[in-house]
C-alpha cells in the first residue's frame, strides 16, 4: 500500500519520499520470499514480511543485538494498518509471544531493547522479566507532544535494556555525551578540572546515564525524515547500536518501520535484518540505505561523542578546525578516557 498522496511541502523540506522511478529500482533489493529450508548463514536486509513466517528458516542464536520497536499498547494507524488498544494482560501475552518467538535467535551474549511508553511499559516488565535480566529502564525525552488541558503533557518514553545472560557487550567510552560546561571547575594552575577548554566553548564529556534528553524526533528539515508517524531517530539508535555491539555484530529488528535500525547499522558498520509486513515502508528504508552509502553521518554524533541538542554551531566548528578523519568503531576506544566525576 502507498503512503498518501504527497502533499505540498516547503521548499526546504528534506523528507525522503518514494516516486514511481524508486519504487521499480528498489522492490528488487528487498528480501521478499521466505526460505523454504533452514539457513545455514544469516539473512542480511530488508525484508518483506511478518518476521513470524521466517524465524524458523533462520539459524539460531545469530544475534548480538534485538532491537523490539512494536505497535505501542495505543490505538494506532500505520499507513492503513490499524493496531487497537488491548487490555494490559492480552497486551503482556501478545508480547511475550514475539519475544518467545525471537529468543532462540539470540546468543548468549545478546542484548535485547524495547520501547513503549509509560502505559506499555507495564507490560513490556511482565513479559520481559520471564525470559531476560532487566538491567535498566531508559528514559528519554521526546520533546514534540500535544498539550493536556486535564492532564500532564505525554513527552518521554521508555526504553527496556536487557541481556540474555550476565555475558553481555557495553561500550561505555563509545555512547559519552559532551555537555556544555556552565561552571568549570579549574585546577590551582588554572587548567580545566575534567573539562575541555576550546575556541568554540567548554565542554565536558560525561558517562550516559538512563534519562536521555539531547534526541531529536526527526522532523521535515531533517534528512532522515520520513512521513512514518513512530519513527525513531538515527541519534537514538547510533546510542543503542554502539553501546551493545562491536563492528560486524549482527543487529535484528522485527519491526523495522522506515528503516532506521537498518540505517544506522550500515553506518556503523555492522550487519543487519529488518521485517516490515508494508512495503512502502520497505522501499522507504531501502532509499534510506542507498541515500547512506553517500552520507554516513549521523545528526548529533560527531567528534567521537553524542552531543547535547542545539549544538551543532560547535561541532561544526570543531570538526571544521580539527578535520577530524572518519570515526570508526576503532578509533572510539583508542584514548583512555577518566571516569567522570560531573
């Protein structure tokens, strides 16, 4: 099924959109047909379809990382396709039948993340609790919303962090945040006391914590942006990604949407396989990934670190006056970096 007829948009809009010319390109590229025997190697792509016709036809225990995006416990339309509202306990059950389904997948190192929002979240512990060790629930901060006139503002959602075993990958110095430093503290000779004193301002890189607020929903001047109404953001992702997996981990999404698990893998250099049941959103994601072959970069990450919204003055100017070589995963951990203290 089609997205909406396009509407007209302001000239600097930089939304990816699909004509007639992209769509007969790139229904090719897409993973289309389910197996017929076991696979020996893991599939690695786009594929089209209900990831639930395929598990079987997939080796097991392949995946470093399972990032669980499903339709929120909300009436929800996603391009025609219509997810109603269930009560808290068919809701629990319908997700942990996805996560049964998955979890032979999964190596024993696997990190598992899913998202909901608070009334989901209730369900997302239920079910997950049965069959990972919780270690964390994300908070992050979406910073679009309509206003309640009876209610408090909905502007965050969550995020469940998970592993399979106590044998898990973390990458602490590769997800650091750079803040702007407001008060530095200095040293009796006047040098920065954990901080970074630069033309462009004072900085300090610090360790993530679990309440994100430097995301940015895409939006129409952004070039990730699509017309998906749930998309994540490249940011977000690039934190999940880098923080769990090495270069060439595999990264699996059962729920793929437009794209962005895809993209933001292929940018970091590690494999993936994304199931989305609407082609139009496959095709979506398809361009997203060619797109990517050319750009690399992803908004808010840059200089080796994520950065605060509305900085992008300073890291232009920083790389600019740096020009700073590519970052790889490689390059991430090649400094010692001091454990924070602010």
């Amino acid at each position: 099924m089609s997205l909406a007829p396009s509407r007209v948009r302001a000239p600097r809009n930089r939304t990816v959109i699909l004509n007639p010319e992209d769509r007969g390109r790139l229904e090719g590229t897409l993973l289309s047909t389910v197996p017929t025997s076991p696979q020996t190697n893991p599939l690695t792509g786009v594929a089209n379809g209900d990831f639930r016709a395929w598990v079987k036809a997939l080796p097991e225990k392949h995946v470093d990382l399972l990032f669980l995006d499903p339709p929120y416990n909300l009436d929800k339309s996603f391009n025609g396709t219509r997810f109603y509202r269930q009560g808290i306990a068919d809701y629990s059950r319908w997700l942990e039948e996805i996560i049964v389904v998955l979890k032979p997948l999964l190596k024993r190192t696997a990190t598992v993340y899913i998202c909901g929002d608070w009334f989901t979240s209730l369900s997302i512990f239920q079910a997950a609790s049965k069959h990972f060790i919780i270690r964390n629930r994300i908070t992050w901060e979406r910073e679009k919303g309509r206003g309640a006139k009876s209610n408090w503002k909905n502007s965050s959602e969550d995020i469940w962090f998970c592993t399979v075993s106590d044998d898990y990958v973390f990458n602490i110095n590769a997800v650091k945040l750079r803040r702007k430093v407001l008060a530095p503290y200095t040293l009796s000779n006047g040098d920065p006391k954990d901080w970074d004193r630069r033309d462009e301002g004072n900085f300090r890189d610090t360790h993530p914590s679990n309440m994100w607020t430097d995301i940015t929903i895409p939006f129409w001047s952004m070039p990730e942006n699509t017309d998906h109404p749930t998309q994540k953001s490249e940011k977000l992702l690039a934190k999940i990604i880098l923080a769990s997996t090495n270069e060439d981990g595999f990264v699996l999404d059962p729920f793929l949407g437009s794209g962005t698990t895809a993209v933001v893998a292929q940018k970091l250099d590690r494999r993936f396989l994304g199931f989305e049941i609407d082609e139009e959103y496959c095709l979506l994601a398809a361009k997203r990934l060619e797109l990517a072959q050319a750009d690399r970069s992803i908004q808010g990450f840059s200089d080796g670190v994520f950065w605060e919204r509305n900085t992008l003055a300073q890291q232009q100017a920083i790389s600019k006056n740096e020009k700073a070589a590519p970052i790889t995963t490689a390059s991430l951990f090649s400094e010692n970096y001091e454990q924070d203290t602010g």
